[in-house]
C-alpha cells in the first residue's frame, strides 16, 4: 500500500515502466530509443560495508541502441546530499551492471525541479572529472491533462498529471477528466492509480474532492485506502448515528463536486438534496454530478 507522495511518484513508473520512456520523450524531448523490453530491478544498493543506499525505482530498458538503467528519484525538497549520492548511485549501477545509467528526478515542486535539473560537477572549474546532469520531471513540463478524451488516450499520463499538479489551480479540471478515465480501463490496474493519486494530494480540499469523486464512480471504496476512510467515518457516525451520517455525507458529496466543477447550485437543488434520505438515490445524483452541465441535471432522468 502506498502510504505517501514520495512513494506513489516513483512507483507509477514500476507499474507502468513504458510511461517513463514516453515522458522522457514527449515531456523532456529527449531522443531516448524506443525500449524492446523494460523490467523492474532489485532497488538496493547497499554495499556489505557499511552504509545501506537504496534509490526509489531502477528500470532496466533493452533498446536497439542499447542497454539503459532508468534511476528514478522522487524528490519533495532540496536537499544537497544528493550532490554525492546521485553520482554515487550511477556509478554503482555501472561498475555492477555494465549499462549506461540514466538519472530522472521526480517532483510536485517547480523549486525544486530548478534545483534539482542543476549539473553537479565534480573536479577543477573548466575540467570536470564527472558531471551529472539529472533529467527533472515536474510542474513545469509534465502536461496538464484536463481533457477527459486526452486522458483516456493515456491514462496512465493523465495520472501522472493530476499527481503532478494536484495542488495547483487547475486540480479540479485534472481530477475530473481522470476519473472519467478511469472508467476505461481494468479496475485492478484503476485502484492502484487511484490510491496513487489519493497519497500525492496534499491540498485536503482537492484529495476530499478526489474521494468524493472515486465514490461516485465507486472506484475507491474497492481499495485498501479506502478501509482507513470508512473507519474514520464509522468514528464520526457512532457520536451522529452512523446511517444520518452517511446519508449527511452523501449530500455534502453531491454539492461539493458541482461546486468543484464550477456548476452554480441554486437553492432549490440544495432544499432537494437536504431533503433526501435515500443513500441509492444520493448515489445516482452524486454520479450525475460527475458529468452534469446544470445542477437541474441530476434530477432530469427522474
């Protein structure tokens, strides 16, 4: 279970390794050959003495062109002791695989991805013994995907857009158009993504956006995360009577994703939803919330 955004940075690309290259290619316009085979390695790299080292995701991608290492760092902050562990991993990596490695650095932060995409030298100004020049994935390249036909042509870029930029401005729109997406493939492969999403939101206004949105399309509940929400829900409901506060829930879920999407709620509509008791029918409406024009939407097909 992924229990951070740390995590879920990196390890979308162990759960779909092909992303990596594409965002390499498309994102960053680097000319990286297009992968025959690409595997999940072992991410330890400790030596017997006596300092463990482990990066966060290493690849391994067969190539026409050759054999590459992708070293996958998901960064939150600077932090200058990169300055010699980076340069330490890629040349572990060479001495013990004999493969080129390749350093991409991961991050929700546009200060950060200018740190981190800086060169680190190594040796006299104008003879550098060793230069590492980290590839930097963030706010500022990755695309935002708030189309939802886009995010269905790649879903897997779509997720990594909404893990990207989901405390920016344009969440809504992104988690939006990715919940539609979800929809269009397995829902195994959907859960992983939405738990990936749910640990990378750290605006709470947009991660209870996204969980309301993951229940209206009832993705969410079928996850592990989604016990550790239940429970805190059962909590709150024990003091409230535990059906009044799920009923309660269910309207407020219905009203926040129109007001999310920037649908106007007239007064009428919130009287009706305040007025419903049945948790069948809030769901339909919260459903209906997902893609309606008008708030009178969720009532047209009754």
């Amino acid at each position: 279970m992924v229990g951070s955004s740390h995590e879920a940075l990196h390890r979308i690309f162990q759960k779909d390794p092909a992303l990596l290259t594409r965002a390499l290619q498309r994102v960053l316009h680097v000319p990286f050959p297009e992968p025959r085979e690409i595997a999940a390695l072992n991410v330890d790299l400790t030596e017997i003495e006596p300092v463990e080292r482990r990066v966060d995701t290493l690849l391994r991608a067969e190539t026409d062109e050759g054999t590459y290492l992708l070293v996958v760092e998901s960064q939150g902050k600077a932090d200058e002791r990169k300055r010699g562990s980076w340069p330490y991993y890629l040349s572990y990596l060479y001495e013990k695989y004999r493969c080129e490695p390749v350093l991409i650095v991961i991050t929700q932060s546009s200060a950060t991805a200018k740190w981190a995409s800086q060169p680190i030298r190594f040796g006299f100004p104008g003879w550098n013994s060793l230069t590492v020049r980290p590839l930097v994935l963030g706010p500022d390249n990755v695309p935002v995907i708030a189309d939802e036909r886009q995010a269905e042509r790649d879903v897997p870029l779509a997720v990594l857009s909404a893990m990207t930029h989901g405390r920016g401005p344009q969440a809504p729109a992104i988690l939006e158009s990715l919940a539609s997406a979800l929809r269009t493939i397995d829902s195994d492969s959907a859960a992983v993504f939405v738990q990936f999403v749910d640990s990378c939101l750290a605006d709470p206004q947009a991660k209870q956006m996204w969980r309301d949105l993951m229940t209206a399309i009832q993705y969410f509940w079928r996850h592990p995360l989604a016990e550790q929400v239940r429970e805190e829900g059962r909590e709150e409901g024990r003091e409230e009577g535990r059906e009044e506060g799920r009923i309660e829930d269910r309207r407020q879920m219905v009203l926040r994703i129109l007001e999310w999407r920037g649908i106007p709620v007239p007064h009428a509509v919130r009287e009706r939803v305040a007025a419903c008791t049945d948790l069948d029918q809030l769901q339909v409406w919260a459903q209906r919330a997902v893609h309606a024009a008008d708030a009178a939407e969720l009532f047209t097909a009754e």
